[in-house]
C-alpha cells in the first residue's frame, strides 16, 4: 500500500499505544513520520526504529505539547528534517480521575494543558506553515468517545475532549478553503497503557466488556486503519466529522 507516498506526517504521543500504531501505519502506506514523545524516548526512539528497519523515514523528536515552543518547533522540525508536514495527528493525551469537588488547579491545567491547549497550537503551527506554502492538509484529532458520552469523575478529560470536538467543527469550516481537512476519531475502550489499571482488574473490566456489543477492547491497529483513511485521498472529501471507533459501545443504550 502507498497511500500516503511523498507525504510527511507528525504524530504526538506516538511512543506508545495508538499514537504508535499510527505512526507505523502511516509509515506503511508511503508516508514520512516525525515521532514525537514526553518522557518516555526509549520507547519512542523503539517506533523510529521499527519503521525505518521496515524501509520507512522517519525522525524522532522530543516535544511536551503543552509548550507553546515544543509545538512550534515539531512542525518546524518536520520542515526541515523532512521537507513538508502534510498530516498531523494530535494523539498525545491524558487523563486524572477525580471526584469534581476535588479537581485540583494543577490537574486541570495539565489535563487541559496536553489534550486540548496542545492540540489547538500544534494544529496552529501546522496550519501556518501549509497556509504559507499553498499546500493542502490532513489534521486528525485523538478525541474519544467522551467528546460526548459522559464519564463520571473525569471531567477536565470530558471537557478537554468535548473542547477538541467543537474545534474540529470550527475549524473544518475555516480551514476547507486551505484545503486543509480535520476530523476526530472518538475511540472506546482500546487496550493501550492508558488502561493498564482498567486491564488488570476484572471488577473493572467485566463490566465494561459486557456493556460493548462487540464484547472486546479495541486494538491500537484498528484505531491506524481509520487514521491512515482518513489522511489518504479515499477521505479528501471528508471534513468536519468523528468517527466513533468503540466496538458499539455508545449505542448500547437499554432500559432499566
Ligand atoms: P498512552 O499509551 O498512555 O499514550 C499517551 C501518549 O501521549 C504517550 O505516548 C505520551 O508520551 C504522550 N503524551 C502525554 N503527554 C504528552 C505531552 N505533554 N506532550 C507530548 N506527548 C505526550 O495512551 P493511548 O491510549 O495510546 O492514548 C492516545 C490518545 O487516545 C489520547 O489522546 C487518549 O485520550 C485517546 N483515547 C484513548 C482511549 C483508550 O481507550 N486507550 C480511548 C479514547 C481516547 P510519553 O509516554 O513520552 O510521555
């Protein structure tokens, strides 16, 4: 498959989990990918590894989304190192569990910090230097299914989704005459590190899995597959939507 041939694309958070899984897909479907990672560069360093031995380009760099200087220099970074960033998927992300009452200052400004604040000026980042180049564009949100089903005791995560989702609509209507596309992917429960609690714990999980019709967690892979569509020219007249990704779990209403 070359999809994506002669195309440049950032990931964020792409040392583990999904962002990973992305990283490699793209890279598989033709594209060039800047690898971006926080803390973990063993890791990160592991995914430039796997797709350059697999014949693919790629670099690693080390931005902390929620440093309005990291996020310019990633995509600079991509221009230089690469020569273009056509494709930028805001996947970096985290969560705190708390009671509402009990959110700290400090925990909502990293929440929001990461999932939304990063993504917003990244995709600025992104958008400046295409606009300037007169070069069309794909941007793919990380959202998730609590963009717009509720999650009890995660409410800066709720908010922080629920903000990107309505960017996303925002800017599909500023960006279309760029030629620039965005589009979110709202998955459910994927087996990632960012459930390893959730995993390990039947208590947890086996309700969880009895409330997804499909009666699993989602694969990394699965969430690559419908990001590597949507950065291809199979999705060049798709804009402004999510594309849920949750094994049904957000249809699985039933009467009490
Ligand atoms: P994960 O394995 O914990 O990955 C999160 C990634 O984000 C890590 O690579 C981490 O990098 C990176 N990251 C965190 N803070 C960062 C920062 N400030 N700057 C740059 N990178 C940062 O979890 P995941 O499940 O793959 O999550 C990826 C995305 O999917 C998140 O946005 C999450 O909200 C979303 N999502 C996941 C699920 C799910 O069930 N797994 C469901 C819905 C949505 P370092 O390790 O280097 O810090």
């Amino acid at each position: 498959m070359s999809r994506l041939q002669g195309k440049v694309a950032v990931v964020t958070g792409s040392g583990s989990g999904i962002g990973q899984a992305i990283a490699e897909r793209l890279a598989q479907e033709g594209a060039d990918c800047v690898v971006d990672y926080r803390d973990h560069v063993e890791e990160a360093q592991a995914t430039v590894d796997k797709i350059v031995a697999a014949g693919g380009k790629s670099v690693l760099v080390h931005a902390d989304v929620s440093i309005l200087a990291d996020c310019t220099n990633l995509i600079e970074q991509a221009w230089q190192q690469l020569g273009s960033c056509d494709i930028l998927v805001n996947n970096a992300g985290i969560e705190i569990g708390a009671d509402f009452w009990d959110v700290t200052e400090k925990d909502f400004d990293a929440v929001m910090d990461v999932n939304f604040k990063g993504a917003f000026f990244l995709t600025q980042a992104f958008v400046r230097k295409l606009r300037d180049a007169k070069k069309p564009g794909r941007i793919i949100n990380m959202s998730s299914v609590h963009e717009d089903m509720v999650f009890p005791h995660f409410s800066t995560y709720c908010a922080s989704k629920g903000a990107m989702r309505m960017l996303m609509r925002d800017l599909s209507v500023e960006l279309g005459p760029l030629g620039i596309t965005v589009n979110n992917i709202a998955p459910g429960a994927i087996a990632t590190p960012i459930n390893t609690k959730l995993m390990a714990d039947p208590k947890l999980l086996d309700p969880l899995l009895r409330n997804i019709p499909l009666g699993r967690l989602g694969k990394p892979e699965e969430v690559a597959g419908l990001a590597a569509f949507l950065a291809s020219d199979d999705a060049a007249y798709v804009t402004g939507s999510t594309y849920v990704m949750d094994g049904g779990l957000m249809r699985n209403y039933k009467e009490q």
